[in-house]
C-alpha cells in the first residue's frame, strides 16, 4: 500500500493547496482549543477550580467532619486533588461534550481531517493540561497551609491521575454520547454532588458510615481518593484501589464505544 501525497499540489490559476497537518499537530491544535474553552467558561472553572480551593481551606481549617488520623491537611488534600479530577475529567467534559453534540460540533469535527479518534485524543490531552493546572494551584495552596507529601508519593500519584483521568472521561462521554444535553447537565452535577459528599472524595472511606463505606469501596471516586491518599501519605501504591479504577474505565470505554452517538 503506498502512503499518499500530502505534499502541496498546485491548482486552477496557480494557487497552491496544502495537504492537512499532521496528526499529532491537529490533536494538539485542537487540545488547545478544548482546554482554553474549558477554562473560559465561568461555570466550569467554578467547578473546576474554586470549588475546591474552597473545600481544601474549609477541611484544612475546620475540625469537622472528621478526616480520621494523621494532619488534615496531609489528609485533606490527595482528596481534594481527586476532586479535580472528578471535576474536569468527569463533569466538565461530560457536559462541554454533551451540548457539542446537541449543535452538531461532534458530527462536523468527525469529518475533518482531525478525525474522531483525534477528538477523543484531544479531548483527553485538554483534560489532562487542565487537571495539571489545577494540581499546580491546589498544590501550592496546601503547601501554604502545611501541607509535605510523601516525596515518593508522587510516582504512584502519577499513576493514579492517569488512569484516573481515562475512566472518568470514558464516563463521561458515556454520559454524554446517550443522553440529551439537558440531561447530562443535571445528571453529571447531580453525580458530581453524591460523589463529593458520599463517594469518598473529600471524607475518607473509613469515615462514612458503615453501609456507605462499603458502597464507596467499589466507587471510581473512592478507588481515586484513596489510591491519592496512600501515594501523598505512605509514598505506596495502592494496588486493590488500582485495580476498581481499571475496572471502571474498562467497562465504561468499551460502553462508550458501543452506545456513543455523534449527534442527536
């Protein structure tokens, strides 16, 4: 099979048409384009951003509710960093690509040379840039209020950000791909509101109450903050954690796959 020319090609009257770029130029040019739209706008970046720091100043200076042992901050934040992940990989992208789909932005994309599996990159690389922003600020917010991470944590962290962050988007756009715009506004806030007050996000596991915490055990959010949790505080990997986490983003992809629709 040979690779066909891209090269310019002249036309009528002389002018030249250049073939598309490559791909990794048209993934990262729309990465840009998705990652700037999300932190433009206003409610997102609430969500994505200032809703946490609230939560991380909150639990730092409050004595309630109980974050269990160890200092609050050392405890507060790998919980709060789940939450940014939560926040951008699950909620923002589910409802930044549901209302693309309800105005056909899915269905155009898909025919250019960008592609639909390029989309799906791209809208995986902006989540990625954005959750890494919001890392930087919350990171540096803790480390005012005390906060000293176990310095081999942040290997294992790693680890958990990126798996993290494909099982939330495959969530995400399993959302978006089969509900309409307005239902996934309210279902991904609503999922974003139990997961941060009952999945074991901001409030360890083993603070719920005892029929919850086995509820949240097998919760993706739980699986998230605890996995955050043994990286900052023990410097360990958590590999039961690992393994929910894995489970989610399996099933949750190869659903996506199966039930996605491009447009309404």
């Amino acid at each position: 099979m040979t690779t066909p020319d891209l090269s310019p090609t002249v036309g009528a009257g002389g002018a030249t048409h250049a073939g598309p770029a490559p791909a990794r130029a048209r993934v990262l040019a729309q990465a840009r384009f998705e990652a700037a739209t999300l932190l433009r706008n206003g409610e997102q970046l609430l969500v994505s951003l200032v809703l946490p720091l609230g939560a991380l100043v909150g639990l730092v200076l409050a004595s309630v509710p109980s974050l269990g042992d160890g200092r609050r901050v050392d405890v507060a934040t790998p919980g709060v960093l789940a939450l940014c992940v939560v926040s951008a990989a699950f909620t923002s992208q589910a409802i930044a690509t549901g209302f693309d789909r309800r105005y056909a932005v899915l269905r155009l994309l898909g025919t250019t040379p960008l592609g639909r599996d390029g989309l799906l990159a791209a809208k995986a690389v902006a989540t990625l840039a954005v959750e890494v922003l919001q890392w930087l600020v919350i990171g540096v917010v803790a480390a005012l209020l005390g906060w000293r991470p176990e310095a081999l944590g942040w290997a294992p962290a790693l680890v958990f950000l990126l798996v993290g962050t494909w099982a939330f988007v495959a969530l995400a756009l399993l959302l978006a791909g089969t509900l309409r715009a307005e239902g996934v506004l309210a279902v991904a806030n609503l999922v974003w509101i139990l997961l941060v007050g009952l999945g074991g996000v901001l409030v360890p596991r083993s603070e719920l109450p005892a029929g919850l915490s086995h509820i949240a055990l097998l919760l993706p959010s739980s699986a998230l903050a605890d996995g955050l949790r043994g990286a900052f505080v023990t410097g360990t990997l958590a590999a039961g954690s690992l393994l929910v986490l894995v489970g989610w983003g399996v099933v949750a992809t190869l659903l996506a796959r199966r039930t996605f629709r491009w447009s309404d």
